[in-house]
C-alpha cells in the first residue's frame, strides 16, 4: 500500500497571515459555479454551550461572549482555532468556545466547484438561563477538557484507519467524522461517549471506538501528577483512503519538534557568500511522531552539499501524530521544505597590489 503523502511547509520560514472571512456566496465565475465561503452544518446550541460553561462562571451565574477564528478543512472540521476576542477578559469563556469546536461541522468553502479549506470567524454568546446553579456545571468542572491539538505521544496509524474505515461507508465510498469524548486517567480511556457523528448510520461513531484504544496520552502533566482529564478525539475518515493507487488528504499535521537555528547553523557548510539554501526532503513518519528514510527531493544550490546537510538534522524532526481534524500521520509521507539563509556576502579580499 502507497504511504499517503502529507503537503507540511516547515516553519523555518515565516508564514503568510490569512485573513478571516465571513460565510456566504462570492461573485460567480466567468464560466462556472459561484465561489462560497463555509456554512454551517452544525451550529453551536445552548446545549452545547453549557457543557463546556467555565465552571467558576456557572457558579456566580455569569454569561460572557467569545469570539474564535478558526480554518475550515474540505471535510467540514474546524482546526487552527484561536481566541480572537473574550468577554470577560480572563474569564474561561474562550477556552471554554475552543473546547467546543470537534461538535462542530461545517460545509467547506468552495473554489472552480470544489472544496477548498476556508476561514471563519465564529461569536459565541454564552446567556445564563437563569441565575446561579447549585454546584456548578458537573460536565466541565471536575475534570478539565482538553481541546482538540493534544499531543499523542502515539496515535493509530494510516493502515489503522484504513482497516476500522466502515464497511457500508467503504461500500458506498462515504466520507464521514465522529469526534469521542472520553475520560481518561493515567492512560486508560473510559466512559468514551459520541459527541458528533456525520454522516449518520455509516458506523463512523463506531469505527471510531475501535480505535480509541490505539491512543496514548502523556503520563503526567506537566505539574508531575497524573494525567486526568476528558480529551475530545477528531475523527475523520475519506474515501480517498480506500484508494491504494494515490496518496489521498490527510489534512495539516503540525510540529512537535524542530531544528534549532544553532542546528542549522552546525549542519550547513561554511560557505564565502552569503544567500538562500532551499532543500526539500521526502521522509516516513513513525510511531511517536519521528521521521525515518528520508531522501534529498531537491536542493538549491545544487551540489554542495547542503541535501546531505540537511539529511543529517532530520532526525531533529517530529510531527504529532494525529492532526486536529482527526487524521493520522503515523505511516504517512512527509515533504519536509527547509530554507535557510546563510547571510550577507563577506567583502572580498582586494588582491595583493602589484609590486614596482
């Protein structure tokens, strides 16, 4: 089987700014469909947000107003979120909104007819029903929930999700996502409850729990004690798997670990003029997230020596291993593009005036 390619743009280099963008309709192309922005499949309810309600806020029965910019994967999944804005300063609500987000679904944006990943820019009014509660919100209090961007230390691998994808959805070539929310203490998974499924009565929720047993969590946080916490797990499942001819999406992984510039510094060779060296390398991601085989794609300039170079720090490299929109990377592909810039030229040396 064909490892999936996984397109990640190392952040050696910085990174474009993109803006948020409101759902709804753009001007409709010359010659084909209208360009749409994301639109909501599902939408936050009250529900929803008192799950996630900051329990000191509950208690004193306080509201308060959030607002996250988050990104739209082709399959609907909010990823990337941020807290742009918090009402009350300080008060949990935006944490609390970010917590929310794997119940969440949209339609992607479009372009030319096709999905494309999109921005949003999402308000959340948290209005208390009425007064005080006795004892604060049971759902979130005890037990802090751990938004979607956990770190696994290890996570089910591409072949995994391929052999638990469903039979009536791999029938019908059906996409879907389920997201789990479990309670976890010191690496073992209980009480795990479906908190989104779409599309219904494929048996994503399902395939889902088979491999929640797959996961690993930290031992310990990092205040030393054990780890004990609800953790929200994106799932998401493309029929693009089930195609071993071609490396289908996986979505965006992110870093765990990169080269330090001190690293970069020691690994490329000393060079007279200054300039940027572009390398870009092709390696297998493993189990914890390290890369392995990897190979020289292409390297700018040529031929001195600066793909070795580069070979020689991949081991400096980690991907998480498990994206936010609920996708895996373990027996994925990395292409892995390292710029460098070596620096100002160095004058040169005026040659020797001649003798009289």
């Amino acid at each position: 089987m064909r490892r999936p390619v996984l397109a990640l743009l190392a952040i050696l280099a910085a990174a474009p700014v993109l803006a948020a963008q409101a759902p709804g309709p753009k001007a409709p192309a010359a010659d084909g469909p209208p360009d749409t922005e994301p639109d909501w499949r599902r939408r936050p309810t009250p529900e929803m947000l008192r799950a996630v309600w900051p329990t000191e806020a509950w208690k004193r029965g306080q509201g308060g107003k959030a607002i996250i910019a988050c990104k739209v994967s082709i399959q609907g999944v909010l990823f990337d979120c941020k807290v742009d804005e918090e009402t009350p300063k300080g008060s949990g609500f935006g944490v609390a909104a970010l917590s929310m987000t794997p119940q969440l679904l949209m339609k992607p944006a479009t372009k030319d007819g096709k999905p494309v990943i999109g921005d949003v820019r999402i308000p959340l009014n948290f209005v208390m029903p009425g007064g005080p509660a006795a004892g604060g919100n049971p759902t979130f209090g005890t037990r802090p929930v751990v938004p979607v961007g956990q770190a696994w230390p290890q996570a089910p691998s591409y072949q995994d999700v391929v052999a638990a994808y469903p039979e009536k959805a791999r029938a019908a070539r059906v996409g879907g996502v389920a997201t789990l929310q479990c309670d976890v203490r010191e690496q073992e998974f209980r009480r795990c409850q479906v908190i989104r499924e779409e599309p219904k009565g494929h048996g994503f929720a399902a395939a889902a729990r088979s491999l929640v047993g797959k996961f690993r969590t930290q031992a310990t946080g990092a205040d030393g004690k054990p780890v004990n916490a609800t953790i929200q797990i994106p799932f998401a499942f493309s029929p693009d798997m089930l195609d071993a001819s071609r490396p289908p999406v996986i979505g965006k992984p992110t870093w765990a670990k990169l080269p330090t510039a001190e690293a970069l510094r020691t690994a490329f060779p000393a060079e007279t003029a200054g300039g940027t060296v572009r390398v870009r390398l092709s390696c297998n991601v493993e189990q914890g997230g390290s890369v392995s085989g990897c190979e020289v794609v292409s390297e700018e300039p040529a031929g001195r020596g600066y793909g070795a170079a580069a070979l020689k720090i991949a081991s400096e490299f980690m991907l998480d291993t498990w994206t936010v929109e609920g996708f895996p990377t373990v027996g994925g592909t990395v292409q892995i593009p390292i710029r460098f810039e070596l620096g100002p030229p160095k004058p040169a040396t005026p040659p020797p005036a001649a003798k009289k």
